[in-house]
C-alpha cells in the first residue's frame, strides 16, 4: 500500500493522498487489464488446443476411413480380377465346346453322308432287283374265237424263279424334278 502522508498537514497533503488514490486507481486498472488479457490467453490456448483434439480425432477418422476405402477398393479390383478371369475361363471352355460340338458335327454329317451313300445304293439295288422280278405288262391278243386251253403243271417248262433272258426289261421313265423334291420331302432321312 502506498504511503500517506498526514492528511492534518495540509493542502499538500490533500493533493499527495488524491495522487496516490489516483496511482492506486491505475495501478488496479492495469491489474484488471493484464488479468483479462491472462484469460484471454487462457482461453484462446484452451480453443487452440480443442481446434488440435479435434484436427487430431478428424485425420484419425479420415485415416480410418481411407484405410476402410482402400480396402473395398481392393475387394472391388479382386472382385473384377476373379470376373474377368471367370470369364475368360468360361470364353475358352465355350470356344473348346464349340470345337468338340464342331467334330462331332462334322463325323455326324460324314456318318450321314455314308449312310445316304448305302441307301442310295440300296435303292439302285432294290430297284434293278425290281426291274428284273416283275415281267413286263404287255398283253397279248390272239385272232380267232377259239378258247385257249388251260396251262396245266405238266406241261409248263421248268421255270425259275427269275423272268428268263429273253423277255424284254421294260426301261423306267426318268424321274420328274418334282417327283425327287416330294421324295426327298417325304422321306425322314433328308430333314435334318
């Protein structure tokens, strides 16, 4: 505390005590200004490290979240990975199925192409055999009002079961463009 002088001393004495109240006045001010800038100092220290844990915990959470990102990232590009190899899998296996499908395919059409060729054959066959068996329709007309006689057993020449040489084989009609078509169409062999 500042020192007073007696205040029975005077008017000096008067103006001495008012500048020291003064003194004590500014000294007080002075006080109460360096306090208040004090805790604004600790206040802004208090905001700047609440501003730092919250920066803190945001780059740990960003990280956290980079770390989650990047791992479905790499989920993904496995994922595609696995895709497009499954993929190419399945594109060689169907190219090798097409290829085995194609052999098959082709021995099918030899096998069916043969197989033509020996009913062909048959046919020509079945048909000269034809030919041959049935004798030819040609009537005969006798002049003259007798009856013919009945042919008995005896009196016919041993006969084989083939028409003889020299009864003539009557030459087929070559076959019309719309006879083939209706038997290729009619026959279930040439659909497929």
């Amino acid at each position: 505390m500042a020192y007073f002088e007696s205040i029975t001393a005077g008017r000096g004495g008067l103006d001495s005590f008012n500048q020291a109240l003064n003194n004590q006045r500014y000294a007080n001010l002075i006080l109460n200004e360096s306090m208040g800038n004090f805790a604004n100092t600790i206040a802004n220290a208090g905001s700047l490290f609440d501003n730092a844990k919250i920066r803190e915990e945001a780059l740990k959470y960003q990280r956290i979240r980079d770390l989650a990102n990047d791992k479905k990232q790499a989920e993904a590009f496995d994922l595609q990975k696995r895709q497009a190899e499954q993929s190419m899998d399945f594109a060689k296996r169907q190219q090798i199925m097409s290829e085995e499908s194609h052999k098959q395919n082709k021995v099918l059409n030899d096998h069916r192409a043969k197989a033509m060729k020996l009913e062909n054959a048959l046919n020509q066959q079945q048909q000269e055999w034809l030919i041959k068996v049935t004798p030819s329709a040609k009537a005969s007309v006798s002049v003259g009002n007798s009856a013919k006689k009945p042919i008995t057993q005896n009196t016919l020449p041993a006969q084989s079961t083939l028409p003889a040489q020299s009864t003539p084989i009557a030459k087929p009609k070559p076959a019309i463009m719309e006879e083939v078509k209706s038997y290729i169409n009619s026959n279930p062999f040439f659909r497929y």
